[in-house]
C-alpha cells in the first residue's frame, strides 16, 4: 500500500507547570488600541435591497432612471448597469445595485454626484483598457510577490491584497519603476492590474464577498520618493473603485504615521476611519491573526504560507494559541506509529524565544530521542519552523517553545502531517 497522509486533531499545548496552556512610543500605542477598537465595530454592507432605508432606495432608483436616459450601454467590472433603450425586457441583473450602490455611497447617496462619477469611471476604463488589463504581461513579474500581490482571503472571505515598497529604496529598482514618465505610467498600468484581478475574486453580488482586504507595510518605504506614484494610484483607486476595501491595514507602522493619522482623522468620516487598522513594528502577527487564519498569513508577516502554497488549492488549517510572558508550552503530538513520518510547521509572532523538539518512546525502556536541539529564534525570524521526523517505535512528538525570557504575550500557529508507514 503506498503511503497516505493522515489528517490528525491538533494536539494539547501544555506549559511546563503540565496544565493546558492552548486560548485561544505612547502615541503608537494609543493609535493601536483606538484603531483596533474601530475595526471591531465595522460592519460591512451587505448590498440586500431589502435592508437599505427608504431614502438609499429612492437614491437606487433615481439613478438608474438617470443611466436609462444613456443611448449606449454601460458596463463597469463587466456588470452591465443600463438596459439598451431598444429592448422590449431585459433580465435585471442583481449586480448592478452592488455596483451602483458602491458609486452612490462613495457619494453620500447624492444621485446627480454619484452618477457624474460613474460616467468619468466608465470612460476612463474604456481609454484604459482596464477590462482587458488583468492578462497582460507588463514587464513586472519580479515585483509580483514582494511589491502588490493578491494573496489568500480572511476570516470572512475577502481577497487579500499585499503592498511593501521598501524595495524601493534600491536606486536602480526605483529607477526600473519610476525612472521617467513611461515607466511611472506602466507601474501606474501594473498596479491597476492588480487590483483588477482582485475585483475578478468578488461576487458583486448582494449578500456576498464585495469588497477586498488591503495591508500594507510601511516598514523601510522611501516616501518622499513615492510620493508621486502613491498620489497617483490613491487617486486612481478613490476615482474608479469606490467602496472595494472592506478593512485597510497598516502594518509596520513607524511612529510618524501614528502622528500624522492622529492630525488627518478628524477630517475622516466615520465610515471611513472604521475600516483603518494600524499596527506598530513587532506587532504585526497578532494584528494579522484578528483577521486572516495563520496559514494564509504569509511567511515575513509571522504567517505559515509561502507564495505557492495556495497553487494547489487552501491550504491545511492551522492551530492557533497564544503563550504568554515567563511560559513555557509543549506541544504534543500523539499517537505516531512505528514508521511512520511527521512533518510539522511552528510560527511564533515576535518569535525572540527558544524553540526546541524532542521525540518520546511508548515503551518505558526506550529513550527520549532529540529532534532538534533547543535554540533560539530571533525576532527577526522571517520563517517559520518546519521539519520532519520519521519514528522507528510508537510515541510522540515534543515540541517546546519557552517564553519565559520575555513578558509579552506572544501569538503562535502550528500544523502537522502524519504520514502512516507503507505496508
């Protein structure tokens, strides 16, 4: 019989005292605490006609009594919003109010605004080319994966999207990108890209994923440098792709940004400052867990997913805890037959602790085996462990994280595979 991989239930993490250890600057500080206050009172919205208050569904209606005066159809996100003034019936389709109302509320419901807006949209789109943009090859394929990628979704199911310009600071990077206008205009180009494929992993559709997740690290990004191109883009973005980001989520966060939210904030509405989390430097893992599952965290973020993890479908899902200042956690493994092979992976956020593994014999005669001697892992830990063990005797696997130099209280993921010996 070949051999198979076996999905096993996550095993007890237990502290050294033997009990089940597994739950689940002062402006950043402030900043912290305040954004994630607002992000856990967000709620989206859910595009059902049927909820909307009486005013929104007048607003609804009105414009699409203004898009019907078009002779020429319009089509925005391949979503058609008028019907041909020679149809005798059309079919409605039920994405045309997400999309409308996306529009409408990027305009506090004022129809004549709202309409204005997705007239300027759909023309720039068409001079663009955006419908077709998603397939192009643009020259940046070395930028996929670092600079802006789409990557898993959250808890909820939104798509995720990563930014990091800090490659940036590399002069000859940033001149390839931004050296003169046709190279800023073809990264503008590549950008658009990318949020068009992340519009393509939506539903527009009442009741569904309408809306995407951006992070962003600002660790290391060259600002003055980016200015240009980051006021494009923002303009780009707020000009033709009203209420896509459910959740923004700023990671990294150096302790002038803070400062600089602090003094823009009260120029923000409500709606749009519930949707802003900040996470200082050191704290991003813990951030990220509040809304995506550790195995679709990427790997430099204090995630278990790596870029072609989600290739081959979603990826096994992790178990989550969390070990607090002066513990220290085993982890154990049971039930490991004679021959057969684990293979585990361990991510601590913060990590800055020691992490060792160690296997243990059923038979009482037999010795404890060292998988891997206890060592320290650095905060700057960019990996998480992963390893493999084959057992030549029934036991289990030991794996201990000690904390018990630290005071913080620390987030960790872990996963594991039994794969059962041939027979």
């Amino acid at each position: 019989m070949s051999p198979t991989s076996t999905p096993s239930p996550a095993p007890a993490a237990t502290p050294a005292s033997k009990q089940v250890a597994k739950r689940g600057g002062l402006m950043s500080s402030l900043m912290d605490a305040t954004a994630l206050l607002r992000s856990a009172s967000f709620k989206e919205d859910t595009y059902v006609a049927a909820a909307l208050p009486p005013s929104e569904l007048r607003a609804l209606a009105d414009l699409k009594a203004l898009l019907t005066t078009h002779p020429d159809p319009i089509s925005i996100w391949g979503v058609p919003l008028n019907s041909s003034p020679n149809s005798e019936s059309i079919t409605p389709d039920e994405r045309a109010d997400v999309v409308l109302l996306k529009f409408l509320r990027a305009r506090d419901f004022r129809v004549r605004d709202a309409h204005a807006m997705l007239l300027r949209c759909a023309a720039w789109r068409a001079e663009f080319g955006a419908d077709a943009v998603a397939d192009e090859d643009l020259g940046f394929k070395d930028l996929e994966g670092g600079v802006a990628y789409m990557h898993g979704w959250d808890r909820e199911g939104h798509p995720v999207c990563y930014n990091a310009y800090a490659v940036f600071r590399d002069r000859d990077m940033y001149d390839r990108a931004f050296g003169d206008g046709d190279r800023l205009a073809r990264f503008l180009r590549w950008r658009v890209q990318v949020m068009e494929r992340g519009v393509r992993a939506l539903s527009l559709r009442p009741g569904g994923v309408n809306a995407i997740i951006q992070v962003t690290d600002l660790k290391d990004m060259p600002k003055r440098e980016l200015r240009a191109a980051s006021n494009q883009i923002l303009a780009l973005f707020q000009d033709n792709y009203p209420e896509m980001v459910a959740r923004k989520v700023f990671i990294n966060v150096p302790w002038y940004f803070s400062v600089l939210f602090s003094m823009i904030s009260p120029f923000l509405t409500e709606r749009t400052k519930s949707k802003f989390v900040i996470a200082r430097e050191g704290n991003v893992a813990e951030t990220l867990y509040k809304f995506i599952r550790p195995e679709l965290v990427p790997v430099q973020y204090g995630g278990l997913s790596r870029a072609a993890d989600l290739e081959n479908g979603p990826p096994k899902p992790a178990s989550e805890f969390t070990i607090k200042g002066g513990e220290k956690v085993f982890l154990e493994i049971d039930g490991i037959e004679a021959g057969a092979m684990i293979t585990w992976d361990l991510v601590v956020g913060g990590w800055d602790l020691e992490y060792g593994a160690e296997y243990v014999p059923s038979a009482e005669d037999s010795y404890t085996l060292c998988v891997e001697k206890t060592r320290m892992i650095p905060a700057t830990a960019d990996e998480p462990v992963h390893n493999s063990f084959t057992a030549r005797e029934a036991g289990k696997m030991v794996l201990s994280i000690d904390n018990s130099g630290s005071r913080k209280r620390k987030v960790a993921a872990y996963r594991y595979f039994v794969r059962k010996p041939s027979v």
